[in-house]
C-alpha cells in the first residue's frame, strides 16, 4: 500500500447543512439498493474496513460478515446480498448478510475490463492533494475506454457523515465520481471536500486504447486535515458485471 504525508490548506468556503453536494454530474443515481445480487473489487482499507468497490459506485460491507471476503481480497467477485441496509436514496448501501457467488462475469449490460490495469498516485502541489490515475492496456487487443465507467473514491477515517451505512471506522466522503462528473464538493457542517479534474487530461469522450498505450488522467483535491485513502476504479455498476481496481493509497492531511 503506498502511503504518503503532507499538508493542505481547508477548503476556503463552507456550506452549513447535512450533506450537500454540488456539480456532480453524471453522479448517477442509483435507487434503491435491495437485497439481490452485487457485483465489484473487494477492497479492505488502511483501517480494515471492507468495500464492494464497482469504480463509480461502492458499497459497504459489515464489519460482523467482512472475514468472509477476505480470501477475495482484490478480486472482482458476485455476492448475493441478503440483507442491505440504505440510509439514504439515493446513496450508498450495507451489506450485512451474504453469500458468496463467485467471481463476476462479463456481460452485454457492463464494459469488458480483460486487459486493463489502473495505477494510482498521489502527490502535493500547490497546497492541493492531486491524484494521478493511469489506464492501461496490457493485454494483445486494443480496448475502447468509456470514462463513465472509470470512476474514484476517496474514503476518510472517522465516518465524517454521521448518515454514512458503514458500520467500520471509515466513510467514502466521495464517491460516485466518473471522469466525465462536473466538479464538485461534498460538505457536512464546517467540512469540505472538493474534487475537480485537470482540464488538459480530463476523458470527455469515449476512445480506443491500443494494447500497451497508458492514458492518463488527474483530480484535484481540496481537503480538511484527516488520515484519506484514495482507489479509482473501472468496470459496470454494482449490479452490472466485472470491476477492475487501482491500488489503494494512503496518505495524511495535517493541520
């Protein structure tokens, strides 16, 4: 797990309320999030809380059932969620009764992920947090890339949203970010969490990557002091197909 520390100034404009968030298209609503099948990388984070990780989309996975994804760990698997619990619709779910399927198949209703490894960065500059995230093709054809389905999330300790479904000890304080959302932040109280994407890389339009070509893509961070975890992520929905996922970064925001 890479892991790297430095400071950030806070985000100079607050909004007081619950939740608001702003500039996030397509955030891409998702409804209801019943009981049935899920899909996506199985992700534990620097605290060891586990995610269902589809790249736009996450969903949380109980504390008390996590052990039993464990052997998955980095792999695109299909649960059968019988029980999920969903605060908020729309917004993310937790699961806390499932069974394990296998792993996640291809389908028509989900882009094909064979041959396609993410790779992500994090470094300062500037007094932002900025995120480098590489598609690659490292398989023998080429892939054509839709960015609505290359998504990030960056999760926080201490589950800043007092609403958030996850029983664990970290919170995803954005997610359901593609390549192609609108900036935007997320704020609870007196905190702000912004994200924009560099113009000059931004992947506006779908495009065909040829076997061994990297594109590159970049997000802007603006944060409050906390411990952060960063992973961008491919593949369909939550409900679709297959995920492919980055590695997962942590880094620290100091005062």
């Amino acid at each position: 797990m890479d892991c790297v520390a430095f400071r950030s100034r806070k985000a100079n404009v607050f909004f007081v309320g619950l939740l608001a968030v702003s500039g996030v298209a397509p955030m891409l609503l998702a409804g209801i999030r019943p009981a049935g099948k899920y899909n996506g990388v199985v992700l534990y984070d620097r605290w060891n809380n586990c995610y269902l990780f589809s790249g736009v989309y996450l969903m949380y996975v109980s504390d008390f059932v996590k052990e039993a994804l464990r052997p998955f760990n980095g792999r695109s698997m299909e649960i059968d969620a019988k029980e999920v619990a969903q605060p908020m619709n729309p917004g993310d779910g937790l699961i806390t009764k499932f069974v394990v399927v296998g792993e996640s198949r291809e389908n028509n209703r989900t882009p094909p992920i064979s041959g396609i490894e993410l790779r992500a960065a994090v470094s300062m500059s500037l007094g932002h947090v900025n995120a480098r995230i590489e598609i690659r093709d490292i398989g023998p054809m080429d892939i054509s890339i839709d960015p609505d389905a290359l998504g990030v999330a960056l999760i926080a300790h201490d589950k800043p949203f007092f609403i958030c479904p996850s029983d664990g000890t970290s919170c995803a304080v954005i997610t359901r970010v593609s390549a192609t959302s609108q900036d935007g932040k997320s704020t609870v109280g007196a905190q702000t969490w912004g994200w924009a994407f560099q113009r000059s890389d931004r992947m506006s339009n779908r495009f065909t990557l040829h076997s061994g070509e990297i594109r590159t893509t970049s997000v802007i961070f603006d944060l409050p002091k906390g411990a952060y975890q960063f992973v961008a992520g491919y593949g369909g929905g939550v409900h679709s197909g297959p995920s492919v996922a980055s590695n997962l970064v942590a880094f620290d925001v100091p005062k």
